[in-house]
C-alpha cells in the first residue's frame, strides 16, 4: 500500500514581486516498507518537499494523500493531528529537550496522541529507546549523551507514535564518520523491520544506504533510481573501527 502519494505538487513562494516556483508539478508514490532517499543541490527543493510530506507546509496546489488521507483539504486540527500521528521527525540538530531525560524527551510525543493510555507510556518509551540500543541510559540527560547517542533518542521518540513514516533531514550532519555509521545502520534495522522512511541528504555514500534515491533539480525530480547494490552500515562501521585500530596500533608500536 501506498504510505505517500503526490500528485502534481506544485509550491510557488511570492517575494515582493518575484515568484519562485520552488516545486513544479512532482509526482511521487512511496510504498511501505521504502527506504527513500532525497538529494539535490541547494536550491532545488528539498526542503520544500520536506515540509510538505511532514505537513509542515501545505502545497501550493497539487494533491497528497498520506496514508489513506488527503491533507491538502484538512482543516488546520486536522492537519495537525495527521502530522503528529503520522509522521516521526529527526532532525540534524536532534531537538532534544536539554533539562529533560531520555525517557522523558521519549515519552513527550504520546502526550499529545489521542487515546494512547497514560500507563502505558512509560513502558513504550522504555521499548523505544530499548529498540534503538540505549535500554541503560534511561535516565541520562542529552548533555550526558554523545551525539550519536542523542540522534538515537530523537529516532526513538520518532518511532514511540508508531508513525506511518519517518521523516529525517540531514540526520547526521552533526555528527562524525562512526556516529553516522551508527545511524545509518540503526536505520537500515529500523527498515529490514518494516518502518518506512524517507531522509533528505546531500551525500551520495548515505543515499547508498537507502533503497531508492530520487534527485530534484530546480523544483523537478530528474532521476528515480532503486539503489541495486545496497551499502550495509554495520559492515562499513566494522571496517571503519578495524582500520582506526590498526592505526592506533601503529601509531604505538612507532612510539615505542
Ligand atoms: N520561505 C521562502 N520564501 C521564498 N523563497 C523560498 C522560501 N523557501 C525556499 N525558497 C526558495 O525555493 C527554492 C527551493 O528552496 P529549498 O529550501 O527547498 O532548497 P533545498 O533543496 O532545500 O536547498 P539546500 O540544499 O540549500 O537546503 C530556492 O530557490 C529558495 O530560494
Ligand atoms: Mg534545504
């Protein structure tokens, strides 16, 4: 079944008297269980479409039916409300709440679901953050969280609602070579598992992590691709560590 479907999106920005038609007439199908990359160079509206797939943004016409509903004609709660039980957000900057603990930051999103029961927050924050490997660092702050650590706090609270799909945007473009290794492949778990997600990045080698990648240039897509030779994180992160050891090793047996 179809999780996101556009039809002719169109966005256009008015400035004084310029228009700038930052999409222009996409089409675009996503089927669960995608793993979706979008690139582009600047400008060409990635974060235009970002916007309007996380119903951030409404297009200027053009149709978009998330998971079985039209947002584009949903009242302003409506929206709302599609938005916060559909789509799970990570951000680059990972947004965590900084006085509040892991578990917290992770339970915040079911306050606001609808009919989800009180008690049962606790234990699906708990599981959340279990699922994303950090079961021991319940009670931590994200100050006392490496990077790496907080983007898995983030992926978890976007996965506690149970959305119809996570919506990253550069999520690891705060981060060093091993933490987006680690990201990556938490990912790629996350959708050998069935989650459905679309990542905008800029960077070809995270996009070889993905399953399909689409390109968009000056407000159009141009390319399509199902990526054939999937990149495995976890085994770049493996090698990414053995070679660091085996310069660390060097470097001690030259000191000696
Ligand atoms: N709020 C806005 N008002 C007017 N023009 C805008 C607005 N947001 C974006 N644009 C214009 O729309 C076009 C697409 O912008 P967008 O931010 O979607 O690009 P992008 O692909 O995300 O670029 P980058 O890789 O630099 O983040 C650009 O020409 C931009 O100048
Ligand atoms: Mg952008």
């Amino acid at each position: 079944m179809a999780i996101i479907e556009l039809r002719g999106i169109k966005r256009h920005y008015t400035v004084g008297d310029i228009v700038v038609r930052a999409l222009r007439g996409l089409d675009l199908q996503v089927e669960e269980g995608e793993f979706l990359a979008i690139m582009g160079p600047s400008g060409s509206g990635k974060s235009t479409l970002m916007n309007i797939l996380g119903c951030l943004d409404k297009p200027t016409e053009g149709s978009y039916v998330l998971d079985g509903l039209e947002t584009s004609t949903a009242g302003a709660d409506d929206f709302a409300e599609i938005r916060n039980s559909k789509i799970g957000f990570v951000f680059q900057g990972f947004n965590l709440l900084s006085r509040t603990s892991a578990m917290e930051n992770v339970e915040l999103p079911l306050f606001y679901k609808k009919g989800a029961a009180r008690r049962d927050q606790a234990k699906r924050a708990k599981a959340a953050l279990v699922e994303v490997g950090l079961g021991s660092r319940l009670d931590h702050l994200p100050s006392q969280l490496s990077g790496g650590q907080q983007q898995r706090v983030a992926i978890a609270r976007a996965m506690v609602t149970d959305p119809a799909f996570i919506l990253a945007d550069e999520p690891t473009g705060n981060l060093d070579t091993e933490m987006t290794l680690e990201i990556m492949s938490l990912f790629q778990a996350l959708n050998d598992r069935g989650k459905t997600i679309v990542m905008v990045t800029h960077e070809p080698e995270l996009a070889a992590y993905c399953r399909r990648i689409i390109t968009l240039r000056d407000g159009s897509l141009v390319s399509d691709q199902a990526v054939l030779q999937r990149a495995r994180a976890t085994e770049a992160l493996e090698a990414w560590k053995a070679e660091n050891a085996l310069i660390a090793a060097q470097k001690a047996g030259g000191a000696a």
